[in-house]
C-alpha cells in the first residue's frame, strides 16, 4: 500500500492517517483492483483503507523494534527490489508486443475457425446487479416497458459483466431458466450472494454454429499479443544469456 510521510508538510485529500503516514486519494486511485460498480468500488475502497490502517500500524511497531535490520527482512527486500525492477525492465523492453492490428486479427480468425465453432446451445448474456430487491424490480418492468433511455441508463449504471452461457456451465436455476423450451430475453429479478441480479439474453448461437470475429475479436487481440509477447521475451532472454556469463551449478 503507497503511503505518504507528513515530514514536510501534510498532504492534501487523506484518507486516513497513522502517526505521521498518510493515505492520500491519489496514492489510492493507483490501485487497479478497484473497478465495478458504484457502490461495489465505494464498498472496496473502505476496505483497502482498513487494510491500509492495519498493515501500517503493524509496520510502525515493527519499524521500532528495528526489524528492518534483519538480514531475512533485507534479503526479501532485495530480491523484491530485483523482481520489481527486473518487471519494469521487461515493460520498457517488450511493452509494445501485446498490440495486433486488424489485418492480424482476421488472418488469426480465419485460420483458426474451428476454434470458434460453437458445440452446444449457448447463449450470449448481459448480467445486471442490485443491491436491493426493489432496484432490480424496478429495472425488470423497465426492460418489459423498453424504455431506449431507461434501458441505456440501466446498462450504464448496472451492467457487470457480459459472458457467453452453456447449459453445462451453470447453476440448475440458471439451466432451467435459459435451456428449458423459449427462454425469456429477460429474467426476473433473483438473488445469489448478497445481490439481486437480472440476466438480459443479447443473442442465442445454435450447435455448429461459428461465433462471429466481432464477438471473439478482442480476445483473439489478446491471444497474438501473449504469442508475440513470449516470443519477444524468449528472444531477449536468450540475447542476454548469450552476452553474460552464467552458470548453473545445481
């Protein structure tokens, strides 16, 4: 967790403070585990702000009895330091290699149709969360009433995630709801862990079906940039190896 020392002058926005450390909203926004909705990113916040607190409570007694001259705490240090600068290293180095332009993106699909055959029944769902009943009631006569506006504004504020669903991947509820005779487009309102969710059928492909390049295209980005990322890695590696002198004794 980034803190910040009070030993000039005390910074703007805290969030919280121990002793002379600080929690600063800036330092807090460069934590990437942070996204979702709202209310879950506000729920989150509290949380990394509690842990915050207590890891820099822990720290400042420890930092008394001088447990930052321990060999074993400075050994882990180093080797951190090694790791994260060694990271940074290979971003600088090989930052660039996780791009595909269009043309790659579509020699990538057509060669590897049979890849995106669909083999059962699945259908492509936009999952919708609320925290209370009412919300997610109000939302399903929303999507009955199909309102444009109110349904973009339901999308905007409450869209979690959108997955493809198969009959075999998901809870009997879920199965029955969507595999058994005509699907609803929309479902009604039903809880699971702490929320009430909708589920909003987008589009439906049949068995042998092929799930078209707009659907897959992003993670097909994604796998040519891991392909040309550890192509690119194992390059630099063995240059490096190749002009330093290593052994391996064991």
């Amino acid at each position: 967790m980034l803190i910040f020392s009070c030993s000039e002058k005390e910074p703007s926005h805290i969030l919280a403070r121990v002793n002379n450390s600080y929690l600063t909203e800036e330092n807090l926004n460069l934590i990437p585990t942070m996204t979702g909705t709202e209310s879950s990113m506000e729920t989150e916040k509290k949380k990394l702000i509690e842990s915050w607190v207590t890891t820099e409570l822990l720290y400042q007694e420890g930092m008394k009895r001088k447990l930052d001259k321990n060999p074993e705490v400075k050994n882990q240090l180093l080797q951190y330091q090694k790791q994260l600068i060694a990271n940074l290293y290979l971003q600088l180095e090989l930052g660039n290699q996780l791009s595909a332009d269009d043309e790659e993106i579509n020699e990538y699909y057509f060669q590897n149709r049979e890849q995106f055959r669909v083999a059962e029944l699945t259908h492509k769902v936009n999952v919708y969360t609320f925290e209370t009943e009412d919300a997610a009631q109000n939302a399903y006569r929303t999507f009955l009433r199909n309102n444009p506006g109110a349904v973009q504004e339901l999308k905007q504020n409450h869209l979690t995630i959108t997955r493809f669903v198969k009959e075999n991947t998901v809870t009997p509820y879920i199965r029955n709801l969507f595999f058994s005779g005509q699907p609803p487009k929309i479902s009604e309102p039903f809880f699971h862990k702490d929320a009430f969710f909708l589920f909003e059928i987008v589009e439906t492909f049949p068995p042998d079906s092929y799930l078209p390049i707009s659907e897959v295209r992003e993670d097909i980005r994604q796998e040519i940039g891991i392909m040309k990322y550890n192509q690119a890695y194992n390059a630099l590696i063995h240059k490096l190896r190749k002009k330093s002198h290593v052994e391996v004794l064991q």
